[in-house]
C-alpha cells in the first residue's frame, strides 16, 4: 500500500508541473485546475494507460512482421503518441483545463507529454526512492530502501545464513571442509 502511496504522490507531483509547463508553453489554460488535473492525469497514467498500451501493441503487433526495424520504432513512437494524446484528451474532458487552437491545444500537449514520460521513466526510481524517504520521515517511521526492505545493519546470523545461501553449507560443515584441507 505504502509503495502504490509513494509512487502515485511521486508521480502526481511530476505530472502537475508538466501540466504547469503545458499551461505555460501552449495555449491550453491550466492554471489552479492544474491539481485536479494532475490527479486526473496520474489515475489514468497508472490504470488507463497500460491498458490503452497493451490494447494497441495487440493491434500492432498483427503487422510486426512486415515491417523494418525503422518502422517498428516509428510505429512504437506512434502509438506512444497516440496513448499521451489519449491521456491528454481525457484529462482535458475530466478536469478543468481548457484547450483552445487545434494544432497548440491538441497536438502539442501531448508531445510535451511523451517527453516528460520519457523524463519521468529515466528518473523514477530516484524521485520515488526520495519521495518513499519523505514519507517515512512524515510518518515517523523507517524509510525504507527501493527494493522495499528496511536499511539495517546485518547481525552475524544474516551474514552467516547468506554465506550459507552462496554456497550451502552451514558454518559447522565449512569449518569441517576446512579441517580436511589441512590434514
């Protein structure tokens, strides 16, 4: 439940100053709709879009064979297109931001999108390792490292069951080993 927390306020954050970025650079009027936005646009990033995605890679994939290594990342920067521009039409028809002009209002946004997904997939374990930190520390608990598990110092029985995982023998069966060795 905590990592789904994390990553949905990691994420939120991210996609409101994209929201904030799209408001400043084209025509589409964000303003204070850019929070209800960025939740709007982070549910259907998390829920919708893999769906959408896997939905189209299916379609896709029909004519996979008759294509060129070109055209497959040509078809793949499309459809990737196609799903932000997707993303972008519901968040606009869900929430509070207004788009005038076809080719800045409707175009351009979801462009701007794709570039900040792609931002966002190259930084996520960092932003999401810092916001699962921030939130430990809010919560007054442990912050726990991006694998899940809490930081701690290993006691001699860790390291002693990890030896043992390496090369499965337990420390009585080592020292026996050891003692064959030398006589």
């Amino acid at each position: 439940m905590k990592k789904c927390i994390v990553r949905f306020v990691s994420l939120l954050v991210f996609n409101v100053v994209v929201l904030l970025l799209i408001g400043f650079l084209t025509p589409a009027r964000v303003g204070w709709a850019a929070l209800w936005a960025g939740i709007v646009m982070t549910a259907l990033v998390i829920w919708v879009k893999p769906l959408i995605a896997k939905w189209f890679a299916s379609m896709a994939a029909k004519s996979a064979g008759g294509r060129t290594k070109l055209g497959e990342k040509l078809v793949e920067f499309l459809l990737a297109l196609a799903i932000a521009f997707i993303v972008w039409i519901l968040t606009v028809v869900l929430s509070g931001v207004t788009v005038s002009g076809w080719f800045w209002g409707y175009i351009l946004p979801p462009v701007i999108l794709l570039i900040g997904w792609a931002i966002y997939d190259a930084i996520d374990d960092k932003v999401e390792a810092r916001a699962d930190a921030l939130y430990g520390r809010a919560t007054g608990g442990r912050a726990t490292s991006a694998t899940g598990a809490s930081p701690s110092v290993p006691s001699p029985q860790t390291d002693a069951a990890r030896r043992e995982l390496q090369d499965g023998l337990t420390e009585e069966q080592r020292r026996m080993l050891d003692d064959l060795g030398k006589g």
